[in-house]
C-alpha cells in the first residue's frame, strides 16, 4: 500500500497551475498507469487486435468500394462483326470516332458510334465509308468492357458509363459527406459517452453498411444511401481504439501504437487489390473484404474504457474497474482504491466544453487547431487522389494500387524514426515540402505517354512522402490536443479533410477526361501551403499528453517564448532520472524495484 505522503506528491503535479507550458510537467496520470503497466501483455494484445487488425480489416472495408467501382476501357457495342472476319480492331475503326483524351492523344470513343446498321452491309469492298462516317450517335445497343483485368465491376454490371459517368464519382462525393456528419457526430460523442462506446457504434454502422450496399447495386438511391452509411462511422473506427491505446500507454510507445494502426491499414490496402487480382468479380471480392471488419465483435468484450477519459469526467470507479482488467493481464495486483484515485485527483474539476467550439477557445490552441485541420485536409485530398487516380491509370489496375499501396509500410518507418529523432514537426514540414518540388517533374512529364512509367514511379514516391505526412499528423493531433477534447480535436481534423476532399473525385474526374495534369497542379499548390503552415506548429516529441483545456491553450508557449530556441531547433529528450520525482525515501526505492520486477521485457509491445 502506497503511503498517504506519496499520494500527495502525485497530487501535487496536478496542483501546479502555474508552470509555462504543461507539456514539459510530469504526468500524473502515467504514476498510476505504472501501477497497473502501461508497457505490459495488455498493451500487446490491445494494440495487435484492436489497433493493428481492426486497421487492417477496416482498410479493406473502406478502401474496397474504389476498386469495385472502377471502370475499365469500354466502347460502343456494334453488332454484324459476327458476319465478317475484322478483327476487333478493324470493327472499332470501322464503326466508332476518335476524339482526344486527357493526354491530347487520338483514341476512339467510349460512348458514341458511327450512325449506320452495320447488319446489312453485305459487299464490304465497295461500301463508302467515308459516307457513313459523317453522322455519330450514342451507343445504341450498350457497351463492351475490356475484360483484360475485370470479369464484372459494378459499373460494367449496372452500365454506369457515359451518361451515367458521374454514378462513380457521386458515390465518393456522398461518402466524404457522411464521413463529415459521422466525424463531427462520433467525434464528439466519443468525448462525451466514451471512447468504447463509439467504437460498437462504428464497427456496426459501416459493416452493415458496406454488406448492404453489396446486395442493393441494381437501385443506385439505395445504394447511394448504404455506401453513406458504411462511411458514416468509418473515421472513428480507426480513432476510438488508437486513442484508447495511447491513453493507456507510456509516452515513448506512442509513436510505436501508431505504427500499429499505420501498419494493420498498409497491409489491408496492400492485400485487397491482389485479391481482386484473383477473384476477377466485384462481388465475391466485396464479401471478402467486409466480413473480417464484422468479426472483429466477436472480441468486444475485451475491449475497455479508456481510464484517463473516465478520470477526466470523474467517474472513478469505473477507472478502478478499468484499472484492474488491465493489470490482471499484465500480471499485476492494482490495489489502489476509488478514495485514493479521488485523493490524487480531487483537484481535477470537470471542465465546461462547448464540443468543436471550445478548440478555439484560446489563440494558441485556436492557431493550433487551424494548421492541424489544413495538414489532415491537404494529405487527404492527396492521398485520395492519387488512390483513385492510380485504378485509372494505364497499365495493370491492381498493381497500380498494390505499387501506391505498399510505399506506405517503409514511410511509416521513416515517420516513426524521424518523428522519434528531429521530432513530428520538422517531418511534417519536410515531408510536405518534398512532395510539392516531385510535383514539379510530374506536371512536366505527365503528358508524353512514354514516360507513364516515370509518373507512376513519381506518383508513388508522393504517395510515399503523403504517408509519411499522414503518420506525422496523426501523431501531431492525439498529442496536440486535451484528453477532453482529444477524439473531438481528431473528428474535427477528418471533419475538414472530408469536406475539402469531396473535391477529390472531381479532381480525378477532371484529369482523366479534360488534362492528366490538372490535378498535380492543385496538390503541388496544397503541398507548398502545408509546409508553410506545418512549421508553425508546436513540437509534441518528449511532451506530456495535455488532460485540461488550460493544458493545451499553454501548449508549446515556452518554444515560443524562449528567445534562446530557435525556431528550427530539434527536441531534446528530457534528462533521464533515476525513479520518479514525486518519489521519496524508501518508499521511492521500493516502488522502483517493483517496477523493474513487473514491467518485463517479454510483455513489451
């Protein structure tokens, strides 16, 4: 049993209201934490299941209707090839125009054919040609796919081309707008009724979602309505269980919980297109990808509350309940009790929170939240782009995918590791700003077909420095923000990157039919601003997770008020001290030896 003297040191770091920036101050919350593990068995088998696979489930899930919905080379189909011996390249020049694609190049017509029955042409020799290539039309008996690399999607399936082109572009565009009513709704409702509890709602929303969505193809409203509902809650699946993981883990894993999550998605995204690859049909390839998302239920009962989310709303002895799962698992006896947990903490008052509004309540956290909300708006829009601008690219459609998808595993590498070592903010900036200059060559060479090559190899080296970006920023967000605001801090950053990027398909849209370049010319603009605005943000490595709205406006004001740090200086790791501070006498001795006996090596994340 803890003496009532080392209780008061705990408390005491709760009492300095005073200090420069809260970031630099001891954590009070990680004292109890330590007594429970906060680096044992549990945190393995939370951040394996609930992190990593639910990630690599969900990736699928999420990322599965872009390839579903792509739509390969098609024409007009002409009957009467049947009654000659033309070759199907013979038959199109014969009996479709050509226009100029985004390239500028000559290629024949997707929706038009010439005007004229073909069936009853009998002497092939002497009929005039240039006569009957003097009047178009559309498609007047429906349209033939390349099969190359698709048996059935559903666009070839329903007929969504042509006239119907914008079918596919208007199911992404609804699914960024329900990701920002679900990312503004479950954002803040994981900050209000917890972070477990969003997650049931998540996993149950999008897997019905998308498998009902697979059953309602042939009505395009009801499946505009469930491909919606699958986006819903897509954001906060992803988010509830990382933000649970990292409230129960030590500072320095934070990095590592989200290499998880980064990992369990590249994976997903780096599976599903060979999959597809194999199974040549939409369909079987939809169940496939889907169901696992479900599954993930059957292991619901060990998913828990977050107990520095309950600490924060004073439910105290729901944090002990919490306290205790945990420390079972890990090997531990956690025999504080709800008075004691009450003592440490009775100085917390809830605060008042007014959701989105309240990240603006203070200029700092206010300029904070601004910057964040341009970088997640910036690496969607890109990363979407390049998702959906790969699948329409020359070449093999699934390697495309699999080439974009798996640079993501070694960025997040390199993410972590510069993250750890010159810290998130110079990652992030670099990050951006390397890909604006790539951008520049890509703009340049993209309209000479001969190097499609060079382009996709750019165009994956992008989506490389986006996934660094990516992992940086997530990291910035969970770390910027108050443990009572944290997921609502997190909706916010999605809120915005799903509203800016509902542009995304009309940017794919505009550079596969109007000019390949187009869209590289806006990512390169956003990447230049991201960079600017990525290094006016607060350093967050080797800093305290913030638990109070006071904690997160005085956020990073010592970085800024320092003349003697320059504004480029890198971070440095605080001095390591032996034991803990608000440690004392024997009773500091003792619970260092135990702390070295229970946080063993083999439990380790």
């Amino acid at each position: 049993m803890k003496s009532a003297n080392s209780y008061d040191n705990i408390k005491c770091n709760i009492q300095q209201e005073q200090y420069t920036d809260p970031g630099e101050c001891d954590d009070p919350f990680q004292i109890v934490m330590e007594k429970a593990g906060n680096h044992g068995r549990f945190q393995l088998i939370y951040n394996l299941v609930f992190v990593s696979a639910l990630a690599m489930a969900g990736a699928m899930m999420y990322m599965n209707i872009i390839l579903a919905l792509n739509i390969p080379e098609h024409w007009c189909t002409v009957p009467g090839r049947e009654k000659t011996n033309f070759t199907l390249a013979e038959w199109r020049r014969l009996t479709l125009p050509t226009h100029k694609d985004n390239r500028d190049t000559e290629t024949y017509s997707s929706c038009e054919m010439f005007d004229a029955n073909f069936t009853e042409i009998d002497d092939w020799q002497n009929w005039n040609l240039t006569s009957a290539q003097t009047k178009v039309t559309g498609c007047q008996y429906g349209w033939s796919y390349d099969q190359t690399w698709y048996e059935k999607t559903i666009p070839t399936q329903e007929n969504w081309v042509c006239a119907k082109d914008l079918f596919v572009t208007n199911v992404f565009v609804v699914a960024r707008i329900t990701e920002v009513v679900g990312s503004f709704l479950l954002g803040q409702m994981g900050d209000i009724f917890g972070r477990r509890f969003v997650y049931y709602i998540s996993v149950v929303f999008c897997s019905i979602g998308r498998l009902a969505s697979i059953m309602t193809t042939s009505s395009y409203i009801w499946f505009l309505i469930f491909s919606g509902l699958a986006a819903l809650a897509i954001n906060s699946l992803f988010q509830s269980p990382q933000i649970i993981g990292m409230e129960i883990s030590r500072e320095q894993d934070r990095s590592t919980i989200a290499i998880y999550q980064s990992f369990g998605w590249s994976i997903g995204t780096t599976v599903m297109p060979l999959l597809f690859w194999w199974l040549r049909d939409w369909q079987p390839f939809m169940w496939c990808t889907t169901i696992p998302t479900a599954l993930i239920l059957l292991f619901s009962k060990y998913v828990i509350e977050s107990p520095r989310w309950l600490i924060s709303k004073q439910r105290f002895a729901d944090a002990i309940i919490q306290f205790r799962k945990i420390a079972k698992i890990n090997g531990r006896s956690f025999t504080m009790s709800e008075k004691e947990l009450i003592q440490i903490f009775s100085t917390a008052q809830i605060e008042a929170t007014y959701g989105i509004a309240s990240l603006f309540s203070g200029w700092r956290l206010a300029r904070n939240t601004i910057i964040m909300g341009f970088s997640w708006c910036v690496v969607a829009v890109s990363y979407f782009t390049l998702v959906l601008f790969s699948s329409r690219m020359a070449g093999n459609p699934f390697l495309n995918f699999l080439l974009q998808s798996i640079v993501e595993i070694p960025a997040y590498m390199l993410g972590k590791y510069l993250g750890d070592t010159y810290g998130r903010r110079f990652t992030n900036c670099i990050s951006f700003f390397i890909s604006f200059l790539t951008c520049i060559p890509v703009i340049i060479l993209a309209t000479d077909v001969q190097y499609e090559h060079v382009i996709m190899g750019l165009a994956a080296f992008i989506k490389f420095l986006n996934a660094v970006t990516f992992f940086t920023a997530s990291l910035q967000g969970m770390e910027i923000y108050p443990t009572c605001m944290r997921q609502t801090g997190i909706a916010l950053g999605t809120i915005l990157a799903n509203a800016i990027g509902i542009v995304a398909p009309y940017l794919v849209y505009l550079g596969t039919t109007v000019d390949i370049r187009s869209p590289y010319y806006i990512l390169g603009t956003l990447f230049l601003l991201g960079a600017i605005g990525a290094a006016f943000l607060p350093e967050t490595l080797h800093k305290k997770l913030p638990d109070t709205m006071e904690e997160a406006r005085q956020f990073g004001k010592q970085e800024a008020s320092n003349t003697k740090l320059k504004f480029f200086s890198l971070p440095k790791a605080p001095l390591k001290v032996k034991g803990e501070s608000q440690r004392v006498g024997a009773d500091a001795a003792r619970d260092d030896a135990a702390a070295k006996k229970l946080n063993q090596t083999k439990y380790a994340p």
